[in-house]
C-alpha cells in the first residue's frame, strides 16, 4: 500500500509557485527582477504553449511577458481567481487580467507540469470572450 503521507510531503506548493508566477513573471514591469523570478519558478529550459505559439527558454519567455505588458499599458495586471490546485506534478490556476480599476479583459488558466517544485512547462489556457 503506498505511503500517502510522504506522497503529500512530495507535492509542491501549486497555489504559491502558480500566484508567484503570475506575479513575479507576468506582473513584473522591471526586466531584471523578471528574470531573477523565472530563475527561481522555472527550470533551466522551460517550455510555454501559448495559443499560437511555443516559447523556449527563460529570455523568450520574459519577452512575451514584457510585450504583454506594454500591449495593454501600465497599470495592467493579471489576478489570481480562486486558489491553484494540482497534484502529480500538474497544477492549474484560473485568472483574469485587466487595468486597474478598469474592465477585466480576458481570463483564463495557466496549466504547469511542475518538475522539483519548479515549472517546466506552461499551457497559456484563454477563455472565449463572453458574447
């Protein structure tokens, strides 16, 4: 019979590694604190999948978040909704990004496959526009 308790002590912390992520990479408009953050959150040849694109690496990846943020000006930001949840090295947290104070623009989820408590891959999952 397996040793669920040292299952449990196995699995990392997804709702931190996941705000973190959102925070520290995709909210961070200083470029040298966004990669000081994807070193610690991301293993050393990450892999995003965005909707239209795969992104390798930790510099490819700090572009599209830095892009992101000058696309949709200086007080955009991506919000955690909810709590992330995962387990056997895949966790999931929904979000929402928008201005401050300003309508929200899009939602959606990250989805990471987590390798020693650091993501190793990323799913940029985006929800379709209410109609």
């Amino acid at each position: 019979m397996p040793d669920t308790e040292t299952r449990a002590e196995a699995e990392p912390n997804y709702d931190w590694l996941l705000r973190a992520n959102l925070e520290r990479v995709f909210n961070e408009r200083y470029a040298a604190k966004r990669s000081t953050a994807l070193a610690d959150l991301f293993v050393d040849e990450p892999v995003m999948y965005e909707p239209t694109d795969i992104v390798r690496g930790w510099a490819a990846i700090a572009n599209v978040a830095g892009k992101l943020l000058e696309q949709f000006g200086p007080t955009f930001r991506f919000t955690p909704v909810g709590t992330a949840v995962g387990h056997h090295g895949l966790g999931s947290l929904q979000w929402q990004a928008s201005p401050d104070g300003g309508p929200i623009i899009v939602t959606g989820a990250d989805v990471a496959e987590v390798v020693d408590g650091r993501i190793a891959r990323l799913w940029v999952l985006l929800n379709q526009p209410a109609s």
